[in-house]
C-alpha cells in the first residue's frame, strides 16, 4: 500500500517538526530568551506566527493527518505485527489512543490555519476537574497518571535495550547514519520517557489529592524541570532530547518498516 507508506512517512516528518520545535523552545526557556516553556499545541502556534505560518501550517496538517492515518493503520491492520496477545493488544490500544490524539492535535493546526484563537485555559486541568465529579473518577485519572509512567518507563527501556531499532530498514541505513540514528534515537526517547514520567506522576498526585491544579502537561512537566536545583541545566537536557527525538522521527520517516 504506497499510500500508505506515503502517509506514514509524511506524518512521521510532522510529528519530528513539533519536536524540534517543542524543544527549540525549550531551550529558548532555559537560556532565558523566553519565559514559558511550551507543548503540542503551542509549538503548532510558534509556528502559525512565522511567516509564511499559514502554508507551513498547512503542510503540518496534512503530515499529521496522515500520522493519525498511520496509527489507525497500525491499531487494525497490525503492519508491525504486534500480535493478538495481550500484549499485542495492548500495544495496539495504544496505536489506537494515539491516532485520537493526534486527530485532535490536526484539527488545532487546521482551526489555527482558519484563524482560531488558543484558548488561556489549563486543559488538562479542566478535563481532570470534570473527571474528579465523577463517580470513580479519580480512579480513571490515577490509572492514566500510572499509564503515562508505565509509558515513559517503556521509553526509556526501548532506548538501553536498542529495541526500536526493529523497525529499521537496516539493509537501507549506511554504518554511520545506524550509529548516528542510534544514538540520536536512544537520547531522545530517554528524555521523552522521563518528562512523560513526570506527567503521570503528577496525574497520581491528582487523583489522591482530588486537585485538578496537580495536573501538569507536557509544558508544566517541563517547566518543573526548571524550579529544581540546576533547573535551566535539566530543562537544556530536555530540550535537546526532544530535539533528539524529533531528528529520530525523521529518520523513520526516511528508514521504518511500513507496509509497501
């Protein structure tokens, strides 16, 4: 299915341009050329702002379309074959979450092409509020917090264990491109692990504290690295990690096992 592959490819390079660019401006935070650190959704507007925002913008969309395509793919039509087990399955589940996530994450880059404004609200926060009047909301929300931790610990276990490099088309990598992607790739996913370790430890603290202001994203995870001793020297670590992991993604899109 080249078409596919197409997608896959595309949305790979999109998800590594809102890497780089979470990280740039990560490391624009940690040398104190800007005060805020930022996320998904506000790197997508850093980038709407330049010139020529509009078409960039536009090119983003259509990339991470086709990377919401692409993890639909992964979810039902199991390229990777992850299996029926309950590992596969669970594997899979997450392919799932993942095309919703990014499903929504193409549809802010769309409303933001069209005009729309951001909203100031937290919404993590608010969505964490609105679970916490639930009947077992907190529960919900604690098992998430535990789903964020167990993801990034997962992360983190790809990049000692070199098991990413699975999806590699190795007989198209040259020796030194694998070791560069390697090594890129393993930095990457370190810090993309402890920074969504960081979110779902603060998801657990919202649900036993039943406080929806414990919730951080990836923006307030980041920005915790800074208040802590040598804080703009952890937060520089990040952002060059996710820098990392953006350059990763574009090597998947240059070297993965697809379908074609």
């Amino acid at each position: 299915m080249p078409a596919i592959d197409k997608f896959a490819k595309a949305g790979y390079s999109a998800k590594g341009t809102v890497y780089i660019m979470i990280g740039a401006l990560a490391m624009m935070t940690a040398v104190g050329h800007r005060k805020e650190t930022s996320d998904t959704k506000g790197a997508i507007e850093t980038i709407g702002a330049q010139p020529l925002g509009g078409i960039l913008l536009l090119i983003l969309a259509v990339g991470l379309a086709g990377f919401t395509a692409w993890r639909f793919v992964q979810a039902f039509a199991d390229p990777d074959d992850e299996g029926g087990d309950i590992k596969g399955i669970l594997v899979r589940a997450s392919r799932f979450g993942g095309g919703i996530f990014y499903a929504v994450i193409t549809y802010h880059a769309a409303k933001t092409i069209l005009g729309g404004r951001p909203s100031s609200d937290n919404n993590e926060q608010t969505l964490t509020a609105v679970f916490l009047r639930q009947p077992f909301g907190a529960t919900l929300i604690a098992a998430a917090g535990l789903g964020f931790a167990i993801y990034g610990i997962i992360e983190i276990v790809k990049a000692i264990r070199n098991s990413f490099t699975d999806s590699f088309k190795l007989n198209k990598i040259k020796p030194a491109m694998y070791r560069y992607l390697v090594a890129t790739a393993k930095f990457g996913l370190c810090a993309r692990g402890v920074v969504f370790g960081l979110i779902g430890y603060f998801l657990v603290r919202t649900a036993v504290y039943s406080d929806p202001e414990e919730t951080k994203g990836l923006d307030d995870a980041l920005a915790e690295l800074a208040l802590q001793p040598h804080g703009r020297w952890l937060l520089g670590v990040a952002a060059f990690g996710f820098v990392a992991y953006g350059l990763y993604m574009f090597g998947l899109a240059r070297y993965r096992k697809t379908i074609g």
